[in-house]
C-alpha cells in the first residue's frame, strides 16, 4: 500500500507577533504601540502576548503611502 503524498501549501499568516510587525513595517518597539494605542492598527491579546492584524497593517500603510 502507497502513501498519498499531498503538495502542502503555505497558508499567508493572518497574525503577526510583535517582532514580525516590527520588521514588516520598519518601526521601533514604542511607535508600534502608539500605533495600537491610537487604534491605527488592529490586534488581539492573549494573556501578555499581543498579536497585530496584518489585514489592519496593509490599510494602515494604504492610507498614509507616499505617491
């Protein structure tokens, strides 16, 4: 009897940790949370871990892009 092997896609994150938002913006520690402090941003919080929205990220970066 074979093993079906499946190709196993990548699923696009939904979430981001505070390191990872950090480095997909390009922002310190203190402008992330004036960012969620001002509800520029979305997240969600578990405990003391905080998590960011990356949906919420990308129309935050829409609205304020530099044409």
């Amino acid at each position: 009897m074979k093993k079906a092997v499946g190709k196993v896609e990548p699923v696009k994150k939904l979430w981001l940790s505070k390191e990872e938002a950090m480095a997909y913006l390009g922002v310190s520690e203190d402008y992330l949370r004036d960012l969620r402090n001002s509800a520029k941003v979305s997240f969600a919080q578990d405990g003391r871990k905080i998590w960011y929205d990356l949906h919420s990220i990308d129309r935050y970066l829409l609205r304020h892009r530099v044409v």
